[in-house]
C-alpha cells in the first residue's frame, strides 16, 4: 500500500441523513435521495469511526482490538467502498491499488476471515400509506391497491391515478 | 362457499395463525410452513404487517427463506420510518404549541406505544383531531412550509364518535412525551372505542387493526372504564364488544380483564368470515362509486355489464353493517348491503343530476 493511502481519514457524511441503530446493524435513510441502506456491523463500526481523525490503518486495528483478532485493513476499504457508493461519506480516500476490483467476494476468498466481512445493502424506499386506512382526495392511488377513502374513487390516466 | 372464497378464508386464517400473539414480549410458538409464509408474505407486506410478522419468524428456521427477507426489510423500513414520523410529530405539534392550538393525535404512533418496539407498528400519516372552532387556523399552520412533507390527516371531530362529543374526548384527553414534546392523546377508553370502531368502518381489511385492539386489550389497567369505553350508543357498544371478541377469536387475545358486559356473547359466523377473507385478499376491497354514467350505459348497453358493475361496487358486509348502522347479530346482511348500495347509488344519482343541471 502507497504512503498517501496509508494515512486515509475518511469522513463520514452527517447531513441529511436520518440514522436508527438496532442491536445487529444500522440502518440509514437518506433524505436527499429518499435511499434507505442498511450496514452489517462491520460496515457500521467502519463508518461509525469516519472521523476525519482515524486513519484506516487505526480504525482496523480498533476493529481488531474489539473483535480480539488481527483485522487486515483491506476490510476497512471494502467497507469504505460500499460506503462511497451509497453516498455515506463526505470524503472518501482514494482506495490503494491493491483493493482495485476487490469485492466481497474475492475479499472473503482471500483472507479466509473471522470478521464478518463488510456490507451495505440498499433497502426500498417506505411508503407512508402503508399504514394509512385509506388514501384521501388528490393522492396518488392504484387501482385494486389501498382503498380511496369514502366516495372516492381510483381513477384517472393509467400509472397517474389518484383519488377522486 | 365460492372456490376462490375458501382461498381467502384459508390465507386470512394463516395471517391470523401468523400474527396470533405477535405484539406480545413473549410471542406464543409458531407452526407454519415456508410455502404458507410464502403465500401470505406479500398480504402482510401491503397491509402494513410485514414487521409483526417478522418478529414472529425471526427465530425460527424461516427466517432464511427469501419470504422472510421481505419481512426483514419491511421492519428495518419501519425501523427508519418511526425515526422520520417521530421528527414530523414534533413538528407538528411545535407548530401547534407556538399558535396555542390544542390537538389530540389519534391511532398511529399513539397506538404503537403499545407494542414491545414502536417499530412493530408501522406509523403512517399523522391523524390530528381538532375542535371544529380551531379547523380552519389549524388548516392555515399546517400548511405552513415548516410543516412541508408531514402528511397530516385533519379531523374536525370523530365520525366515528357520534355518542361523545369533541369537549368530552379533550377533557378525558392526556399527555404522554415524545422527547421534549408534549403530544395530547385521547384516553384509553376512548381510543380502544375509536380502534374498534374504525376496524369496522373499514371492512376489518386490515389485520393489523385488530393486533393493535389485541395489543391494548392485553394491556388495560385495573381502573379502565367500560362505561365510557362502551359509550351511551348501544349499537356502537355492540360494535366495540364484537371487535373485541374478534382479536380474541382470531389473534388469541387475552380478554380475561374484559369484564361481562363487554363480551360479546360470541361472534357471528359472516363477520369471522368477512374478516378472513378481507385478509387473504391482496387487494381488499376497494369499491368504486357507484356512478350514474356507467350504470346507465351498461343498463342500456348489456345486462351482463351491470351486473358487473354492481358486483364491483358491492359493499362488503362489515362496510355495509357499519354504513347502515346494523346490528351484529346473526340475521343475514344482504339488507344492509343492498340499503348500503342504493343510498350510495341514490346519492350519486343526486350528484350527478345537480351537476348536469348545472351544466345546462
């Protein structure tokens, strides 16, 4: 790994983003892209230490000291990757050539590892009528989908229906 | 029974095996097979019960099925969901606090406080109830850029409350906190009402509904009134005493805290049955208006086609019952769906005619 890789201190993103930690992952919705993800633990404790102060090098070896094993810092730029790609980091390091076209997959093949390897997935966007008792006058509707509230009715041109 | 009804009937009674219990810390064992979650998976996720569901199975060896999968992601949504809805409350009722206006927030997050985890109980718009005096100002805040993107269903009063006026429901009213917020809700005894109430009004189609009448029912405190519960409005008592003795028939709810007079001595068969196949139907009921135009098109144009269109716009027997104001009882409900439609056809037929007259 170069020098300028080795002193990476990525930053996580803060804004805009609404964060719900459950007991074995945490999830992320974001506001300006209506995306939601989820991070296994190791993505999370990757991102949760996206301070602008640790360096890659540290934050696998904090990840090492809690999980009491040697962590190889290419999990941290696997996490770090998915975690760029899901526009969850102000500033992302320039990854080291030797993670170039490193995936998942490759990484489980190649270090064989204790830790569970770093993972973002992207959720569907939740829809608030799930849970509505019915939808009101002007909202957008599908026929044979959630009821139009009383004397309503789904109607209009195909894939722009809404309650009238 | 129709050949496709006793499809339904059988999926609404998986749902109900599934959800038995669901809002319990403790849930009771589960029997079910990967291909009856299968099947039921996408019922429960339109309904809005994939997290109960999930919480049902996580322990169990369906949870690596990909049905569950589905599952899973419906309750880490509602897991983000409670976060963002939580923020919109606090909004909204900030807004409210700073204009003096005094609301009480009805179903929704007021109900899911009930569950083990808020995020069992997805939180969908925001049901504001207002005195009628305050409607309109509230109207005007609320459409306020500040509360922008907060879905806000306004109610000036209680349609379902014709026995209770809007002075009694406030002043029976109390506070809980979200955070630093103070959020007004209605009383236990209101709200178990307004539930039970409301399930009817809808056709019961969502089972959800009836988990969060089990989940408040299984919670009451010794000093729950059942009189105010219940009401001076005898067919709304029936009402609220049939409902309840739905979770108990269909979820397993425990009604040992339910006293005498508010049993119902039992539930009649069409109502269990309407209820089962509302659940297994992935598209529940929603019946179109009955409108004029077409119905005298089809009249002139070909029998086969009113029919059609009548069968399409048929009432369903809870939504009848409730629309007519019957009684639940064992009498067949055909009366009240045929009553149901014509007062619908009727007032259509008014609308329709005031509006061509309008027109000429």
């Amino acid at each position: 790994m170069n020098s300028k890789a080795r002193i990476a201190k990525p930053i996580a993103r803060k804004q805009g983003l609404v964060i719900q930690e459950l007991p074995d992952e945490v999830l992320v919705y974001d506001l300006e892209r209506d995306r939601a993800h989820c991070l296994n633990e190791t993505a999370a404790f990757v991102w949760q230490r996206c301070d602008g102060q640790n360096s890659t090098t540290q934050i696998a070896r904090t990840l090492g000291d809690q999980l009491n094993c040697e962590v190889d810092e290419k999990i941290i730029w696997l996490a770090l990757d998915q975690l760029g790609r899901s526009y969850l980091l102000e500033k992302q390091p320039t990854a080291p050539p030797a993670m170039k076209g490193m995936n998942r997959r490759t990484m489980m093949r190649s270090l064989g590892i204790a830790v569970t390897v770093p993972l973002v997935i992207s959720i569907t966007a939740p829809t608030v009528q799930a849970a509505s008792s019915c939808i009101g006058s002007g909202s957008p509707c599908t026929p044979g989908g959630i009821p139009c509230c009383a004397n309503l009715s789904c109607s209009g041109p195909a894939g722009q229906q809404t309650c009238q | 029974m129709k050949r496709s009804d006793i499809g339904l009937r059988s999926r609404g009674l998986v749902i109900a095996s599934l959800l038995a219990g669901s809002w319990r810390t403790a849930p009771p064992p589960l029997n079910l097979s990967p291909e009856d979650l299968d099947e039921i998976t996408p019922l429960l996720y339109n309904s809005g019960a994939a997290a109960l569901g999930w919480r049902r199975i996580r322990d169990t060896e369906l949870s690596t099925i990909p049905s569950a999968e589905v599952l899973h992601q419906g309750y880490r949504l509602q897991a983000l969901q409670v976060a963002i809805s939580q923020s919109k409350i606090e909004i909204v009722h900030r807004l409210l606090q700073e204009a003096r206006v005094d609301a009480i927030l009805v179903k929704g997050w007021a109900v899911a406080g009930f569950y083990p985890e808020l995020a069992l109980r997805p939180l969908g718009d925001i049901d504001l109830v207002v005195r009628p005096a305050d409607y309109e100002a509230v109207g005007r805040i609320l459409a306020r850029p500040e509360a922008r993107g907060c879905w806000i269903d306004l109610h000036s009063g209680l349609s379902e409350f014709q026995d209770r006026s809007i002075d009694e429901l406030f002043s029976r009213s109390h506070i809980v906190s979200l955070r630093d917020t103070q959020i007004r809700v209605l009383s236990l005894e209101d709200h178990l009402a307004l539930l039970t109430i409301h399930l009817l009004k809808h056709g019961a189609w969502r089972p959800l509904w009836l988990c969060d009448i089990a989940a408040i029912v299984e919670s009451l405190p010794n000093d729950f009134d059942w009189k105010i519960c219940l009401g001076s409005d005898k067919h709304r008592g029936s009402w609220i005493s049939a409902s309840i003795a739905l979770a108990h028939q269909l979820l397993g709810a425990n009604i040992n805290k339910v006293p005498l007079q508010a049993r119902a001595k039992h539930v009649p068969e069409w109502l269990r049955e309407s209820v089962l196949k509302q659940w297994g139907n992935l598209f529940p009921g929603d019946h179109l208006p009955v409108q004029p135009r077409p119905l005298m098109t089809n009249v002139l144009t070909s029998p086969r086609g009113i029919l059609k269109e009548t069968w399409e716009r048929w009432p369903d027997s809870i939504t009848a019952t409730f629309n007519m104001r019957g009684r639940i009882n064992n009498f067949p409900r055909l009366p009240y769906q045929l009553g149901d439609f014509s007062t619908r056809a009727g007032r259509y037929l008014i609308d329709y005619l005031r509006r061509a007259a309008a027109r000429t």
